[in-house]
C-alpha cells in the first residue's frame, strides 16, 4: 500500500518548481517513494530523515544556509546511490534491467542469425539436395524476420520502461546523479533513431527498386511492341515479293 510522501513544514512556501534546487526535487521524490512502501520500516526512516534534511536546507539562513544545503544534498547522493539496493516498489527505473538483460540475450545486431546461427553460412557448402537446400535457405529468412521482429519488440518495451521512469529521467539528468540508467536510456534513443532511419532507408531503396521494375516492365512491353511492327513489316515484305 502506498501513502502519501512526508512533507516538510515549509513546503507551502516553496518556491515555483522550476526555481528550485534540483537536488532538493530529486531528494523529495526518493523521499516520496520510500515512504510509500509501508513494509520498509528502514526506507520510510530514511525518507523521513531525507524530508527533515530537506526541510532544515530550505528554511536554512546567513551562514547556517551553506552547510545545511550541503549536509542535505551529501544525504541525497548516498541515498541515490544505493538505489539498487531499494524495494523494488521504489526503485526508480524498475523495468530497465529486464530490457537490458534481454537486450544482451538476444542481440539483433549479431553478425549472426540469432538461432542455429552457424549453420547458415555453410549452406551453399554442406546441402547438396535442392529441396533440402530451399527449405533451409526459406528457415534462414524466417530467422532473419525473427531478428527484425526481436530488434521492433525490444525497442518497444525500452520505450515503454523510458516511459514508465520518466519522472526519474528528469530528475537524474546531471552529474552527480546521472548514472548508468540514464546513459542506457540514451542509447536506446539512439538505436530507435538508428532503427528509424534505417526503416525509412530500407523504403527508399524499395521504393526506387520498384521504380526501376516498373520502368524495366515498360521498356520490355515497348520493345515487344517494336518487335512485332518489325515482324509485321518482314511479313509485309515477304508476301510483297512473293507476288
């Protein structure tokens, strides 16, 4: 069951969002979530211990201010560096390890087919029986297919994972925060990009084969049809002088 997040006295007169501290708003949220799991008494402590730090930080005035803001931000950073280590309920990019462990069981960018993957370059060499040889170079595609419907799956649930920890993503963009997820979230918005743009490639290119198809077909017919007027004009010619 998840409860409200501990507040600090002075949070009716924080400032407008984008005014503060991102530290202190990375530090309310991992207070926040913390707090919600009610059967870690440890982590709700240390929520609300986070809550008092933060509180003391913003109240903080004159010369007291430095040392308060830094004592919080020390007690945040070790937090969040243990973040591994939290409920599950609280960790914040929960699905990201599931995505990169299937990411680096099923690799669609193997140089390789991902199933039997030795076998299909030694085809031509090792099948000597034509139909043999069809039904496996016909398996090979359907390998080939599977890896480009397991490279689409894997980028969809990657987004979906994104999707699902982005108020975390907002929070940890900057050092000393930013850690691992972040600059795996990164790379997987560079392969969808690279994905995309090699999906919109693949249809250029198709698009011109079929282009080039079409005017080959037209080429054929107009020639057929220049073969029959000459094959006319011979016939012609011959029943001429056969008179």
């Amino acid at each position: 069951m998840r409860k409200q997040s501990p507040k600090s006295s002075s949070s009716a007169k924080a400032p407008a969002l984008a005014d503060r501290d991102p530290v202190i708003q990375l530090g309310e949220k991992i207070a926040a979530e913390l707090d919600a799991n009610d059967g870690d008494t440890l982590g709700r402590w240390m929520a609300h211990y986070l809550a008092e730090l933060i509180d003391e930080a913003e109240r903080a005035t004159g010369p007291n201010a430095a040392s308060a803001r830094k004592k919080c931000a020390a007690a945040i950073l070790e937090v969040w560096g243990r973040r591994t280590d939290w409920p599950r309920a609280a960790k914040p990019f929960p699905d990201l390890d599931a995505v990169a462990r299937a990411l680096a069981a099923l690799d669609p960018e193997a140089e390789q087919p991902i199933f039997r993957a030795g076998i299909w370059g030694e085809i031509d060499t090792l099948v000597e029986t034509p139909t043999v040889k069809k039904l496996l170079e016909t398996t090979k595609g359907v390998d080939i297919a599977a890896r480009e419907l397991i490279d689409d799956l894997l980028l969809l649930a990657a987004g979906a994972a994104i999707n699902a920890s982005a108020p975390w993503v907002a929070l940890a963009q900057k050092p000393p925060f930013r850690g691992f997820e972040i600059d795996f979230i990164d790379e997987l918005g560079e392969a969808a990009a690279g994905r995309r743009r090699r999906l919109r490639e693949r249809e250029r290119l198709a698009a011109r084969i079929e282009r080039l198809k079409n005017f080959v077909s037209s080429a054929e017919e107009t020639a057929e049809l220049l073969r029959q007027q000459i094959a006319d004009l011979e016939a012609k010619d011959a029943a001429e002088s056969q008179e």
